[in-house]
C-alpha cells in the first residue's frame, strides 16, 4: 500500500448485532437522521438588528431561510427543519408565566413564524435550556417545563432544542426527562433535541439507556466551531468513545456531533466533503448552520448530494465508526440497508498531496469475497466497477480530504459480518490489523 509505514496499529473493531434494537424514545419521530438548518453556528446572539437588520436573530432570518429552503433545491433535499437556537427570547416571561419572543425582532409572535415555515412544507424549531437561564441568559424552562411545553405546543412548534446550562449536573437527567414527559403531554409530535450526556461526561459515563427513552437526539461534545481543528476533536471524541455511543443510535434516537458548518469560512472543500461524508457515516443529525442566501455552489451542490444523502438517511439505521487508523489515514465504516456498506477513508495529513490507500486493507473489505460493485460518492462520482477480495484497487485522497465509496457484495457474505453482539474485540485478542 503506497505510503504507508510499516509500524503496525490496532484497533478495535465494532461488530453490528443486526437482531438488537435499542428501545427509543415512543414520539414516532426522527426514525432516519434530522435534517434542517440551525442558526447558532453562523448568526450567534446577534441580536443587534438596528445596524445589522439582514444577519440578527429576527423572525426575518427564519422566513428568508424558508424561502429559500423551498426555491433552491434544500426541502426537495430533504432539509425540512427552520430551527431557532438561543436569543429569541425576551428578557421576562409574561404575565402568565409564560416564555414570549423578544417583540421587537419577532413582532407576529412565534405562531405566526411557525404558520409562515408551516406554509412552505417546512417544520419550525425553538431553543430553550433546562436549567434557569440559556447559556445567553435569557430565561430558563426549570420549574416551568409543563408550562413552556405547552406553550410550544400551542404555538405549533415542531422540534425543541433543549439546552443544559445554568443547572445542577446531578440534576440534569431528571430536567431532561421531566421536559421529555411534559412534551408528550401535550399531544402534539415535537421531535426532542437534548444535551444531556455534554453536561455529564465531565463528572461519569452518562446512561445513554435513560437518553435513548428520553430523547431523540442528543449531543455529547463540545460545540462545533468553523475550522478543521473543531472538526477534527469531533472526530477524535467520537471515536475514542464509540464503544459506549455507537450502540444507542438507531431509529428514534441519534447521536448528535453538532451542525454542519459547510459553506462558511473556516474549511477548505476538501475539509468540507469530509465533514459531510463523516457524518454521513456516524448516522447524525443534518442540521446546517450558514447562510443559505448566500452560498458557494460547491458547497451547495456538496450538501445536496443526494448520494452523501442516501448513506445518511439509509433505512437500516445503524451509526459507522471508526475501523482502521494507520499513517495518518482513518478508515470508518457504516453498514447500510441491501447489504451494502459506506467506507470512508479520511486523509488526516496536511502536508504534501493526494496520498494512495490500499481499499483491500479496510476491515470490512472482506464483503468482497469473491466479488463486489464498488462506487465512489467523493470527491467525485465513479463507478468503479467489480472488484474481488484481492483487487488491488487504490484510492487517492487529498490532505484533510475524504474518498467515499460504496460497496455492495455479489455473495451473501455481508450477512455473516454483521451477525455477532457488539463487542470489543481487542479484550478477546482479534485484533483488526493494518500493515
């Protein structure tokens, strides 16, 4: 295999247990990964609408979004979310206890916003926090969370990003599962986005059973920053843990390792395939946060394609993970529907140009024997034909960049692989090697 060193390293392989399915959260929603736009990641508290009126948080930014959600191609895409993220808020609840939006950038009130998004074939999302203030400080759902569930539910709102600041770490789970019960109260189908293992993980190992019943996604890292060091550290956290997370994502609950931030200013193209092929793969929530009034075609054309799509939003719902780390190259892999498999090899070297890597080498290359289709998504789409176990078929991958490939096997070989309990197999001495 070109450039490849010969000192060897190991890693733990996950294997699917196709029989077992985690028990989710019973609301019917998010069966396959969220897909919209958020706006935290770009657009922030910028609240200032006198001197910024096109870029601060106001209804207008979430009616322009929708609009151009519907005339640009994103809702036939599959993007359907509009989510509000903190600020939107005013300062005070109402004389009924109740939470309102700040009057003089949401005027119409938040049932007119969510009737305008509505009326575009769209879903509208709000923020708030379980503890007593958003991490803005504005105010917070705890002691109000039967209250500020229905008031959503009035307003006709379609999803709840609930943030865990300004709260008690030992008391988080308990906020968390009180707004999951006072959501389902309401009758209305509101697709629940929680942060409860990110305000854990820095005290013990959250309990991602509890998480699964509660919540329909959640987060367990730190917030997503435009570079490629923010994704990366994503990446990393994600791996070195994915032991514990991989297996509670399904249908109905997903992890959730932050927006999208493709199309901003912080990462290359190549760096920008990769964030959309990786979380392809790890089975995540699609959530955008740019400016899609105003955005390069490449990355348009990137966060529509409807391959990287297809792998992310694919019906068996299981989450890939990382299989293979070796010269500075990561192998990670999903099982999909049809017995076919996503690869994708990530080129963590930002030096020099396109590296070769030996697909033969991946773990699950072993589908192939005696013969599989293979198709290349990224960087650019090829059908590369039937390929055997011992095809000696090379992909160049560019510095920070991603190939990504689909292989389906002519045997009935896949079934085999993916029919044991998940496990850690460097306890029991099998390890997968690469040389």
């Amino acid at each position: 295999m070109k450039g490849v060193c010969a000192k060897m390293y190991t890693v733990s392989l996950l294997i699917v247990y196709i029989s077992h399915v985690a028990v989710a959260l019973d609301n019917g929603l998010a069966l396959k990964p969220t897909m919209g736009w958020l706006h935290w990641e770009r657009f922030m508290c910028n609240t200032d609408c006198d001197t910024d009126p096109k870029n601060c948080i106001s209804e207008n930014l979430y009616m322009q979004m929708a609009d151009v959600m519907v005339k640009e191609g994103w809702k036939e895409a599959g993007y359907e979310y509009v989510c509000i993220d903190d600020c939107w808020l005013s300062h005070q609840r109402d004389a009924q206890g109740r939470l309102q939006a700040d009057p003089k950038r949401f005027p119409g009130g938040i049932k007119k916003l969510a009737d305008y998004v509505h009326s575009k074939g769209l879903k509208l999302g709000i923020y708030a926090d379980v503890g007593t203030n958003t991490c803005a400080g504005y105010p917070g759902s705890l002691g109000h969370y039967e209250t500020d569930a229905q008031t959503f539910a009035d307003w006709n709102v379609d999803l709840l990003k609930f943030d865990g600041c300004y709260m008690n770490w030992t008391l988080v789970g308990e906020g968390y599962v009180n707004m999951s019960k006072a959501l389902n109260k309401t009758g209305r189908s509101i697709l629940y986005s929680c942060e409860w293992p990110l305000y854990v993980w820095p005290f013990h190992q959250p309990n991602y059973t509890a998480i699964r019943d509660t919540c329909n996604h959640w987060r367990n890292y730190a917030d997503v920053y435009d570079s490629w060091s923010s994704i990366k550290s994503i990446l990393d956290w994600t791996a070195a843990h994915q032991d514990i997370i991989v297996p509670s994502a399904g249908p109905g609950g997903w992890n959730d390792p932050d927006m999208l931030v493709i199309g901003n200013f912080g990462l290359s193209h190549d760096q920008q395939e990769s964030q959309m092929a990786l979380w392809a793969i790890m089975a995540a929530p699609l959530l955008m946060s740019n400016d899609l009034r105003d955005i390069c075609p490449r990355s348009k054309e990137l966060l529509q394609n409807k391959h990287i799509i297809a792998i992310s939003q694919d019906s068996l719902g299981k989450q890939g993970y990382r299989t293979a780390k070796v010269d500075n190259f990561e192998v990670w892999e999903r099982p999909l529907s049809e017995n076919q498999l996503a690869i994708a090899v990530l080129n963590k070297q930002e030096i020099g140009g396109p590296r070769g890597y030996s697909i033969n080498t991946v773990p699950g290359w072993k589908i192939c024997d005696p013969k599989c289709s293979v198709t290349q998504i990224l960087p650019q789409y090829k059908e590369l034909g039937v390929q055997t176990r011992q095809s000696k078929l090379v992909v160049l991958v560019n510095p920070s960049g991603t190939t990504l490939l689909t292989v389906t096997p002519i045997s009935n070989n896949f079934k085999k692989i993916h029919n044991l309990h998940w496990q850690d197999m460097s306890i029991r001495d099998k390890q997968t090697t690469v040389l």
